[in-house]
C-alpha cells in the first residue's frame, strides 16, 4: 500500500516525522511524505491560487524523497496527486497533528482539510490528531496507528476518519469509541490595540465552551477515549432536500410575481 503522509504544522514538525519513521519501522508499506514547509494551521480549506507553489525535495530512505510545499495543506495534497510528485496513494493520512481536532472546530482545521481534499480526490483519507498542546509524545499514538493501520483500511474504504487520541500516557487511556462530531462554540473577544506607527490593530482571543454531549468526539476525548469520528464531504442536508421539493422545485417559466 502506498501512503501518503501530510500535515499542517510543517514538514519538520515532531507529529509526522514520528509517524513516518515509525510506520517505516513497524510496516512494509511505501510511504511518501508532502507537507508544507512551515506552520499552517486553522487554514481549512484554502487553496493557493495567485502565487506560485515552490518545492523543495528532501532525501528519505533509500533513494525516495519528501516534498516541503510552500502552500496550504490542501495544496499539498492536490500538487502530490494532481502535480505529479508522487505516484496516487492508496491513503492519505494527515497529520499527527499537536493539538485536537473536534467537533466544529474540524471546519477550521488544516489537519482536517488536507485529509478531506485525499477524499475529494478519490482516496480514503485518515486525519490524525494528539489532544494536547502540553504532551508532546506522539510515539504512543503513531504505534497505535501502525499496528491496527490494517484493520483500519479494512473498514475504511472511502471519506474519511477522524481520530484524536488522549493526550496522556498509553497506560491512561480508556479504550476506543466512534464518535459524531460535537459543538464548539468560542466565546470570542477582539482586542483593538494600536501599534507605534498609528495602525490600528486586533487580537482574536476568548474563551471556548464545549457540548459534551454523550456519544460526541469532545466527549471521548474527555473521559480519555480514543475518538474516532467518520466523516464525508457532502454537506448536503438531506432532511431538508426532501422537504423543500415541493416548495422550490417548479417546471415551465416564471410567472410575474416569481410563482
């Protein structure tokens, strides 16, 4: 199988190399890796549009390369299948990302984005998160993913799984639970300041509340769980599909008043 490895916190950052060094050693799959070259994160979706994408090649093992994107998570995926540099993946994983990715906050996240842009184009797609800003550990977490990677890709033949693991000890986890995504909300405050030139500036901050409604990703992570969530890209609300039909859907020209 052939792997594709990216992330939003850059090329060098401790979460993929872990996992890349660590899948070599634990499997037989080839592995390549593109990613951007330095920090992207809360970029969603963005694509690069009107400014070149420079590549910078780095030796792997053997003679197989890995590719620092000066673009967007999204573009790494897209130059990696769509540009040329690799061969397709049979699976995209993205990350393993410092810090979670749950509930809404998935809609932000370049961790996320890099692995949906994999389903968009036809691969499966794994994105991969360690809860915690202050555990810096990823081995347990990378040796988790390499030793059920299988039984993953078994159950998981299209769209994408989203997996945050318990920032703490392997020995404090509590198990494994699938999950739907839940709410988080960011009781925002922009702080207006001016700088010494006269610019007025602002500071997002403020404080996140979250839905830890049974059954959800932030709910898991919060009893310790591993969190995994399935995801798709259609967003799509098929309730209201259905219900506005016979509202909107008309034949024939418009009359005067719109009916």
């Amino acid at each position: 199988m052939h792997i594709l490895l990216t992330n939003d916190d850059g090329y060098d950052a401790s979460g993929i190399q872990t996992l890349h060094r660590t899948l070599r050693s634990m499997t037989n799959h080839h592995i390549s890796i593109v990613a951007p070259e330095g920090q992207r994160s809360a970029m969603g979706h963005s694509i690069t549009l009107f400014q070149p994408l420079f590549v910078t090649e780095h030796e792997l093992d053997g003679d197989q390369k890995g590719f620092a994107i000066s673009g967007t998570p999204s573009d790494c995926v897209k130059i990696a299948i769509q540009g040329g540099l690799i061969s397709k993946p049979d699976l995209v994983i993205s990350g393993i990302n410092q810090g979670a990715n749950l509930g809404t906050d998935v809609f932000y996240s370049g961790t996320v984005s890099a692995a949906m842009e994999g389903v968009i184009l036809g691969v499966p797609s794994l994105a991969v998160s360690l809860a915690s800003y202050d555990f810096l550990d990823f081995e347990p977490s990378a040796a988790y993913l390499a030793e059920h990677l299988d039984e993953i890709v078994l159950s998981h033949q299209q769209g994408l799984m989203n997996i945050n693991f318990p920032g703490k000890l392997q020995s404090e986890w509590a198990g494994v639970k699938v999950t739907k995504l839940g709410k988080t909300i960011y009781d925002n405050v922009f702080e207006r300041r001016v700088n010494p030139r006269g610019r007025v500036y602002y500071w997002q901050c403020g404080d996140r509340i979250q839905d830890l409604e049974e059954d959800t990703d932030l709910r898991a992570i919060q009893e310790d769980f591993i969190s995994i969530t399935p995801m798709h890209s259609d967003l799509t609300d098929f309730k209201c599909l259905e219900s506005w039909k016979p509202l909107f859907n008309k034949s024939g020209g418009l009359t005067s008043n719109g009916v």
